[in-house]
C-alpha cells in the first residue's frame, strides 16, 4: 500500500537526493556544528587578556611603565582575585607610529604621558575595547598617583553553566538553522525545479498537489531532529551547557519554528522564477532576523519602539523559547512557551495559507 502512495515515494526520493549530496550534507549538519564549536572555544571563560595599548615615548613613559609593572606584580599575586583586572603591556613608539596603529584599528588605545603626571588618551569612544583599555590604563595611572579606594569590593565571578555566552548561544544557533533549512531547504529547491521545468512534469502527473508539498515539508522535518541532536550534544558534551527544561517540548518548539520557516520559505518560492530573485528574497527575509532576532546579544539592546516588530519575528521567538526552556526549565505552561508557540504557528498557518493560494507550477 505504502510503496504506490505518492507521498511516500517523493518523500523517500527527497530523501535520496539530500544523501546523494555530501556538500548539502556539509551545509546542513556540518557547518553549524563546526559554527557552535568554534564560537564556544573563542566565547568560553577564561583569564582576561592582557590589554596591549600603545604609548607615546617621551621623557614621562617610564613612570608610567613602573606603575604597569607594579599593577602585573599585583595582578601575579596569589592573593589576587581572579579576574579583578587585565593585565597590561605598554608598546612604546613614537607619535606617528602610534596613531597610524590606532587609525587602522591595531590597537585600541595610544596614551600620551606628560610632565607633571598629567596623561592624554587617544581611542575611538565607539569601540568597546578602547573604553575597556582606558579603564584599565587610567586605574593604573590614579593608583600611582595615590588615589584610595573609599570603599573595599570584591568580585565574584559567575561562571557556572547556564549563565555564560556559550549556553546564551547555542540555542541562538539551534533557532538560525531551523530558519536557514526551512528558507533554503524549501525555497531554493522549488524555485531550482521550477528552473528546470520538472514542477511542470510534476503537475502532470496524477500525483495530488498536497502529496508533492507535503513530502518536501515531511523531508525537511526529517532534516531538522539529526541537527536538532548534534547541536544539543555540541552544547552539552563540549560546553557544559545546561538542558534544565523537557526535551520533548524542545523538539516540538522546533519543529513548530520550523513549520514556520518552511511556510515562508515556500511563501517566497511560490512564485519566483529565478535563482537570482530567491536569493535575493530569501536575504531580504532572514538579514533583518539576523541582525534583531537575538541570536548573538539580546534584542533588548534595541529602542523599544522596534521592539513589537522584533517580538513578532519568527527567528525571535524560536530562540528565546529555546533558552527559556534550557536555560530556566520552563514548561509547556510558561506564558513566554504558549506565546512563541503562538505566534510560529501563527506565522506557520498564515504563510502556507498564502502559499498554497499563490503557488505558481510553470
């Protein structure tokens, strides 16, 4: 019965098509994953990183080398807490060298000891790590000059899995491939058949429509629990990343997102007529998910007037379902769970809904 069914034998045949191509297997499973682990070795904890920062020579440098040196000598102390504060390395040149290395962005910092113990910092305000490099530069500068701290701190650091970047990613990488599989898993292949006239031959044929469609949809589902599953096990057995929620509601909360994906990825394809107009389409849609859906750093970061269109977005809720349910344990009944399931589905029935109506065969 089975094996004269239409559906099962498009399906079966997607299925030997993917296998048949090692280079789509790549894509599919072995460039996230080599993604996941790349960025959690370069986001993993570990020392701060000695600040190397430019200095102007002149007459005043070497007072400031002695308060580096002093700060280091700290810093090596055992009684040192770990982590309070970078060490430091002066790179002395003249004028003209220094500023060319701060110009091309080789350095974050060029600092100008004067007479009298007055210091001028040169960096670019918009960079992160120049801020970070003149903190650091000027408590070493105001602790030689005498400054005492009115108040004694301490630092703890946090570093337990569940609260470093590598545990904040990983589900932000589970959500961008569920949404690059089912935009080019299912997109791109309609449009590549279309191209080469087979949606024609297909049509022909007195295979149901639904058959066809469904057995795409089917395959990339098929796709999506193996990648689901190595980047799982890249979190847990390379990083330590937490699970603390179900893993049956994480795997229903991506294949719900990945329904979503399919459906605008076949919503896009349903017309286009060339492999130029779908790609194009397809980065018109998935750049904006890219950049605000929280993949890399938190959506938060934008103004709240954005905040309703970046809450909508698809990319954006996958991803904050998936942490809340491996980082925080959340359940099936968490308002953040029922939401992101609402609104994938939402953007599932809608998408397919249109898709189907529009879909073009020639």
């Amino acid at each position: 019965m089975f094996q004269h069914s239409p559906f099962v034998q498009l399906y079966l045949g997607r299925l030997r098509e993917f296998l048949r191509q090692p280079a789509r297997i790549f894509w599919v499973y072995g460039f996230p994953t080599l993604l996941a682990v790349v960025l959690g070795y370069a986001f993993q904890s570990r020392p701060p990183a000695t600040v190397v920062v430019e200095v102007i020579d002149g007459p005043a440098v070497e007072a400031l080398r002695k308060a580096v040196d002093a700060h280091n000598a700290r810093l090596a102390d055992p009684s040192t807490p770990a982590g309070s504060a970078p060490p430091i390395a002066l790179d002395v040149r003249s004028e003209a060298e220094a500023m060319n290395r701060l110009r091309t962005g080789k350095t974050p910092l060029v600092v100008e000891p004067g007479r009298g113990g007055a210091v001028a910092y040169r960096y670019d305000p918009t960079r992160p790590e120049s801020a970070a490099a003149r903190a650091a530069v000027d408590d070493v500068v105001q602790r030689a000059a005498g400054r005492a701290d009115p108040v004694a701190t301490r630092d703890v650091l946090v570093t337990e899995p569940g609260s470093r970047y590598i545990d904040f990613l990983i589900p932000g990488l589970i959500g961008l491939n569920a949404m690059g599989g089912g935009l080019w898993g299912v997109g791109f292949l309609l449009v590549n058949l279309r191209i080469g006239k087979l949606l024609k031959c297909y049509a022909a044929t007195p295979m149901p429509r639904r058959d066809f469609l469904g057995s795409i949809l089917a395959a990339r589902l098929t796709f999506l629990i193996p990648d689901l599953v190595v980047q799982l096990a890249v979190g847990v057995f390379l990083f330590s990343m937490p699970i603390r929620g179900s893993l049956w509601l994480v795997v229903l909360l991506d294949v719900v997102g990945a329904l979503a994906f399919a459906g605008i990825g076949l919503l896009i394809a349903c017309r286009a007529a060339t492999a130029e107009t779908v790609s194009g389409l397809m980065n018109l849609v998935m750049m904006p998910m890219w950049l605000l859906s929280g993949v890399f750093f938190s959506s938060d970061r934008f103004p709240a007037v954005v905040q309703p269109v970046i809450q909508a977005l698809p990319l954006t809720q996958l991803v904050a379902g998936l942490r809340l349910i491996l980082l925080e344990g959340a359940g099936l009944g968490h308002e953040g769970i029922l939401r992101a399931l609402a609104i994938l589905l939402a953007w599932a029935a809608v998408t397919f809904w249109l898709a189907l109506r529009w879909f073009k065969w020639t």
